[in-house]
C-alpha cells in the first residue's frame, strides 16, 4: 500500500523564482496537512484540508504561499516568489478521521527546499 | 508559553537503559496524545497514541498521559542505539490538527 507520496524530493531554486511541491496523500483519507519543518521553529502547520476544501490557513506564512487541492489524490503547495528564508524541508501528511479527533497522520518522506 | 512544550535534549542514555522523554501542553482540553519519531533526514512517524489517562503499553515502548497535570511522557525500555532519534510529542487539542513540540534528541550510546 502506498503512503503518501511528495515530488521533488529535493528543489534548489533562485530567489524570485516560482516553486510548486506536490503531495498524493493516501487513497481514502480524506484530511491533508502541508507542514514546514527547520531547525529554528521545528514543524509548523501551514494549511489543510479536508474533502478537499481549505479549513485552515492560518499557518501560511504570506501571501506568497498558496495551497490546492483539486481532488482527493493531488494537492500543491506553491511560493511565488520564493526567497532564502523560505529554505526548509516541506512535509505533507494525510489522515482520515472516524467519528472522532483527528487520526494518526501519515508524512510523506518530505521536499527539502533550497533557495539561493 | 508555548502550546506543546518538551525539552530539546539531547537526552543521552546508555543502551540498555530506560529512556524517559517528556511534554507538557497548554490546553487542558485536548483529547489526544501522539509521540513520533523522526530518524535524521527523514518524515517522522507515528510510534505511538494515547487518549485516555494512564499508561499504555506497546513493546518496548509506554506511553504515560495524565491530563490533570497537564503532561504526556514516553518511556523507551531496553533503550538500543537504533532508538537514537528525535522524538516529537503531538496534542490534538480539540480541533482537526496537531500542535507539535520542537523534539527531543535521545542518543542512546553502546
């Protein structure tokens, strides 16, 4: 069974230049979590969604961030224009919740973002 | 105060030994209780998750929950050099999201 899966794994990029990451959560879960990850602020929640819709926005950092999730199999999170201290590891993770809180949330193995 | 607290170590253990990693957090009505551990380089994963007050057991590993107090800990029994890590404790606090704590480094030496 496949987890969720993130493209690029790795992304070096100039600064002023547009980058998109990609994320495939789960088949069957229905809430997907983008995540920003550095040494100075640990994991920060940036935005999710469930059935596809943005619940939460509040962790986006500017309006240089920018989420979708057009389906339940594919979502972007994009930075235009990007800057050096955009420089962190990005994570998605997905969950499905059963009548409940929030379930165990799976990550994908991460896009480590370098902007120069 | 921050929502999600632990220390960040680096805790050093011996192997063999017991590790003890703790986490206290903010708001008294959170529900449930999550520990990841994240490898170096690598996404974290879920070693364990707890609601209920007490103790829970799983292998080598217990989690310990008491809400009145307000704290969340992670036993790691028979600790081995592989269990080397960061671990991050999550708080579901009433919402559909987790806060997560900073982490703690655990190095467990031969």
């Amino acid at each position: 069974d496949a987890g969720v899966i993130q493209s690029p794994r790795h992304e070096v990029t100039e600064m002023g230049q547009e980058v998109t990451l990609r994320c495939k959560p789960i088949s069957g879960h229905d809430y997907l979590f983008w995540y920003r990850q550095t040494m100075m602020r640990g994991l920060e929640l940036l935005i999710y969604f469930n059935n596809n819709v943005p619940i939460d926005d509040s962790g986006m950092p500017e309006d240089r961030f920018s989420a979708k999730m057009p389906n339940a199999s594919f979502s972007t999170l994009k930075i235009q224009p990007s800057e050096p201290r955009d420089s962190a590891v990005y994570f998605c993770a997905s969950s499905t919740t059963s009548g409940g809180p929030t379930d165990t949330q799976y990550f994908g193995p991460g896009t480590r973002l370098t902007v120069l | 105060q921050k929502e999600v607290e632990q220390n960040s170590g680096p805790l050093s253990v011996p192997e063999g030994a017991i590790a003890s990693l703790n986490c206290t957090y903010s708001d008294r009505g959170s529900q449930s209780f999550f520990w990841y551990r994240q490898y170096s380089g690598k996404s974290p994963e879920l070693i364990m998750s707890i609601y209920s007050n007490g103790d829970k057991e799983d292998g080598r590993f217990t989690a310990q929950l008491n809400k009145a107090s307000q704290y969340v800990s992670l036993l790691i029994r028979d600790s081995q050099p592989s269990d080397s890590a960061t671990y991050l404790c999550a708080v579901n606090m009433n919402t559909d999201k987790l806060i997560f704590g900073t982490g703690t480094r655990l190095q467990v030496f031969p």
